[in-house]
C-alpha cells in the first residue's frame, strides 16, 4: 500500500533546490547519503571504493521517479571517482521483456550516463545464488515448504499476530537438498513447491518469517530461456547480486527499509561481502501516479497511446513531449534527497524544462487555430523577407528570413469583435504591431452568412512603422505573432495538459480507483495549424518556441507531408510566479 503523502508547501520552495539539501563550500550538493559515503571515505570502510548500481526490474518503462535513482546512483558514484553499475533484476520472466532492456538502456544514455562495460544481469548469477541455496540447505537454514501460496500468506500471520510453523519446515536436510534438486530438474508443477529461508516466525518484521526463496515457473526467460524452472525471488537475488558485483553503497527507496534486516541475515549466513544499504525517499510528483502496475493499466486498458504518450510521466514520454535531459537533471538535483516522503508539486519540473529551453530554443511562429487576415492597402504581388531574431536569449543562434505578404494568418483568440476592457489585441478600429513588421489597422470583418462567425479580417498597414525601419518608433500596446498565408505549412499539433484532474490522483471517492480521475482534456489535437515556413526542414524530436503559445516539440510521427508537433510546456511559470511571491 502507498504511503500517505503531503505536499511539499510552496513556501518552502526557493530557486536553488529544497531548502534541505546543504551544499558544501563549492556549492556542490550534499545529504545525508554523502555524507554516510564520506565518513566511509574517511574512515576506509570499503578501501576508499564507492561502487554503486541502478538496478531496474524489466517489466515497464523507466518513469521520473526512477530518474531520480539515476541521477542519484551515477552522479555519487561520478562525484566521488567511482563506478556505477546498470543490473537488470531480471528475476520474474511472467512479467519481463527485451523491450523493457532495450528501453531502460536507452532512458538512462539519454539522461546523460554510461555504465562502461558494467552492464550485468541477475539472471547472469541464477547458477550462483542456486549453489548458495545449497549451501543454507545443508546448513539448515532453508527448506521445500508444500503449503500453497494462499495458506504461506496464511501461516506468515499479521503485525499484530506471531506467524505458525510450517508443518514441512522440519524436513531433513536430505530431503530438503533431494526436493530442492528435483524442482530445478522440473519434476513439480507451478505452484506445487517453493523453497523457503529458516529464520522466525515469530519477528516482528514479516520480512523475516520465513521468506520464500524460490518458487516453481515454468516460463521462458528472455535470456536463459527453457534453462530454469525455479526463479529466485527479489528478496533473495537483490543482495547476493549486489554482494557479487563489490556493490559499496546499495541506495534504494524507503519501502526496502524493512527488508534490509533480511538481506543483511542472508549475507551473514553465507559469509558474503557485506554493502550498505541506504533508503531515501522516493520520488512522488502531483497530477501523477508512478505506479508502474497502474502506468501499465492506462497502456493496456487504452487510456494512452503507450508507454511513450507525451501524458505519460515516463522517461521516453517525457522525452517525446519535448523534455531535454538536462532540465531533469536539473530538476533532480533541486529536489534533493530526503528520508522523509513527501510530494513535489510539478510546476517546479516544468520550471526547469523552461529554464533549459528557454536558453536554447529557436524561437517561430505558429498559428494554431488560423484567421485569415488581408491588408488591403498592400500590394497584391509583393512579399517582403523580414529579419526575425532566432533568440534574444542567445545571439549566437542569429536570425532567420519570414515572408511577410498581403495575406496572413493571425490566432482567431487574437481578436474579438466586442473588446472587453484592457484588451490590447486586434478589434474592428484598434491597432497592434505584427511582430517583426508593421503596425496594422483592423477595417472591416467578413462573417459567415450561416454561422455569423468571422471568418476574415480586412486591415491596413502603416508601411512607416516596419520593425528595425528610421520610423518605427510609433508605439502601440499590443504584439501579435502571425504566418505569411502563401508560404505557411500545414501542420498537426497535439496539446498536452495534466493526465490527471487532482494534485493527488489516487485520493478517490469510495468505489472508485485512481482511472476516476483521469483528465478528459488532456489531449487536443488541432489540424489546421499554420506555421512559418523556416520549419520545412523540422525534424523528430527538434525543439522550438512558438512566439507567445510556448515550448513545442516535432513527434515523431512527424514526416515530410505532415509535420506534427506536441506541446512541451506553456509559457505560463507558475512556479516562477510563486518564488516572485516569495521574495517580495
């Protein structure tokens, strides 16, 4: 069951991060995970090595969570000069795929890291951990238990409640090494038998009471194939494979606190190298869930389109959506590490993806919902190649022609025919500047006769008032962006909101579960959209502004008949407005 959660409080927030989090005289961040890893520095607790590893089951796709372990994992083991392993704890073929492998191995490249030639597997040790089974059969501490899985969660007892005793704990050891021999030779069937670890069924910890090690799977596995047919459980794989690999620092999530005591008892008995393990606080984000058995539900059930849909809080549907690695990167190391779960509200990671685009994304024009707009008073046949500013934030990036023309097309939201107070966009009589052009005047409307909508625009231009002319100094209150109608492309655009209505999605009216409060408007898809004809050559995966509308991304179903775009993120920051707040 998920641990309850509150969220963080916005006041709490400040620019460099989580206020928790010191920094050392560098500036560079610290917690209390390096500051365990520094005292064992000091001390030469494991000869003056940090060796950490990132260890993904692969039975789903990386989500932001997990980004965080990433970052987290690579980052100590590259602050302190040492190695960080990538091990896939492949230990339930039911449920693991080579997609899965080929994701994870791709999320984590992209995010910036490389595990050298320290790629390993779990499955690389299955022979290993089988003769460590052995072992703590002979010495009498692991036996084939017959009870079905029903009645081990039956005898394991409550929190509250001792758990009972196995009527086959007792088993000799030679019968215990013959059954155990026999279940890997596939003489038994699913289910029939399991081989369990002999600690207490009376600890306090469940963890404890007789833990099962083994169990009985006649399944294929996506690297050992038809080979095995007893698969170690996690519990038991997890710590050995760290052991093997001269793990220092084994980092995880809270919810391995109260099964550490269970992995050390494992080590202790086989007499194996002994990491530490360290538990922090798992990443929870609002507006989304990090679940991936309910992730793998909206895929399966059709909420989204995959693992990779740009609503999805998943490394490839982030990077689909438009996100730079370096924002996430970014975006880990300001929410720091803590012991303490809590919620991280997700304006601040859209913040970091503004902060990042910002700096290096061309800026474009696009109109996403067109109204066509003609200038009576400009000539018919010609067209002008107007100076744009690719990015004011950066000057490297240099400038681009637009053609400017008697038609165009303006966002229909840009006008209103009955302009309420304050409205500095076109109306019937009002002026505004289009960006990197002229100051125009609207005339007249035409209306369609059935609907009575506007369907064009008729306006003049003041060819005095053209930007970066002698006589441009003519001011006016509002700037419009726009596309040249001759020269504009076609394009589809996806815009994305939360997948989610609540902060918390899984707080839930009786009877119902979290899918209850799904986003019905989380995906609109405009096919009409126009844009500036400098993005012909776009390609998946290309980022932009579109002046005014926010940070867009090329799908990659994109194509060179049908350029389709996602939107990233808005310009609305509502993070930066609150950290304004903050400091006034």
């Amino acid at each position: 069951m998920r641990k309850s959660s509150s969220t963080e409080s916005n006041a709490n927030k400040k620019k460099k991060g989580n206020p928790s989090m010191k920094r050392t005289a560098s500036g560079r961040p610290t917690d209390f995970i390096r500051e365990i890893i520094e005292e064992d520095l000091r001390t030469n607790k494991y000869g003056g090595r940090v060796h950490t590893r990132f260890p993904p089951e692969p039975n789903g796709y990386l989500h932001i969570g997990h980004a965080k372990s990433i970052c987290l994992n690579f980052g100590i083991a590259a602050q302190y000069g040492g190695l960080c392993n990538l091990r896939f704890d492949d230990t339930n073929p039911a449920k693991e795929e080579t997609e899965y492998v080929r994701s994870i191995m791709e999320d984590v490249r992209w995010l910036g890291f490389d595990w050298g030639d320290r790629l390993y597997y779990a499955s690389d040790y299955f022979e290993k951990l089988y003769q460590y089974a052995i072992k703590l059969i002979k010495a009498g501490k692991a036996y084939v238990d017959d009870l079905s899985a029903e009645q081990i969660r039956e005898y394991r007892g409550t929190l509250t409640e001792p758990g009972r005793e196995s009527p086959y704990r007792n088993r000799s050891v030679e019968e215990n090494l013959d059954l155990f021999q026999r279940m890997r030779a596939g003489e038994f069937p699913d289910g029939s038998r399991v081989l369990r670890a002999k600690i207490d069924m009376s600890s306090g910890n469940l963890n404890l009471r007789d833990p099962v090690m083994y169990r009985i799977l006649h399944a294929s596995h996506h690297r050992t194939g038809d080979k095995w047919c007893i698969y170690p459980t996690y519990d038991w794989a997890h710590g050995q494979s760290d052991s093997i690999e001269g793990i220092t620092h084994s980092i995880c999530t809270l919810e391995f606190e109260d099964h550490r005591p269970l992995y050390d008892w494992f080590l202790d008995q086989l007499g194996l190298h002994h990491p530490q393990q360290i538990e922090f606080a798992r990443l929870n984000l609002s507006y989304t869930v990090m679940s991936k058995r309910k992730l793998l539900q909206l895929v399966e059930e059709g909420y989204v389109n995959g693992w990779d849909d740009p609503r999805m809080p998943t490394i490839s549907g982030l990077r689909r959506r438009g996100y730079t690695p370096e924002s996430i990167r970014n975006f880990c190391e300001r929410i720091g590490v803590a012991k303490k779960e809590s919620t991280v509200d997700i304006a601040l990671l859209e913040h970091c993806l503004r902060e990042d685009l910002n700096k290096k994304a061309p800026r474009v024009m696009a109109v996403l919902r067109p109204l066509r707009l003609i200038l009576d008073n400009y000539p018919e046949d010609k067209v002008e190649e107007l100076e744009a500013t690719n990015n004011p934030e950066d000057p490297s990036m240099g400038t681009r022609k637009v053609p400017f023309s008697r038609a165009l097309y303006i966002e229909r939201d840009d006008f209103k025919e009955e302009p309420p107070d304050k409205w500095f966009r076109l109306a019937p009589g009002r002026e505004v500047r289009l960006k990197h052009a002229y100051i125009i005047k609207c005339e007249r409307m035409v209306k369609d006769p059935q609907s009575g909508e506007v369907i064009e625009l008729h306006c003049s231009y003041d060819p005095e008032t053209k930007s970066g002319g002698p006589k441009a100094t003519r001011k006016v209150k509002g700037t419009l962006h726009w596309v040249s109608a001759p020269f504009a492309l076609e394009a589809e655009v996806r815009l994305y909101e939360h997948l989610f209505l609540k902060p918390n999605p899984e707080e839930m009216e009786e009877g119902s579960d979290f899918k209850a409060n799904l986003n019905p408007k989380s995906l609109e898809i405009l096919t009409s959209c126009k844009l500036e004809p400098s993005l012909a050559g776009a390609k998946p995966g290309d980022r932009y502004q579109f002046l005014r509308l926010g940070y867009f991304c090329v799908d990659p179903d994109s194509s060179a008949k049908k350029l389709v775009f996602n939107r990233t993120v808005s310009l609305h920051d509502t993070w930066a407005k609150i950290e304004k707040a903050q400091k006034q």
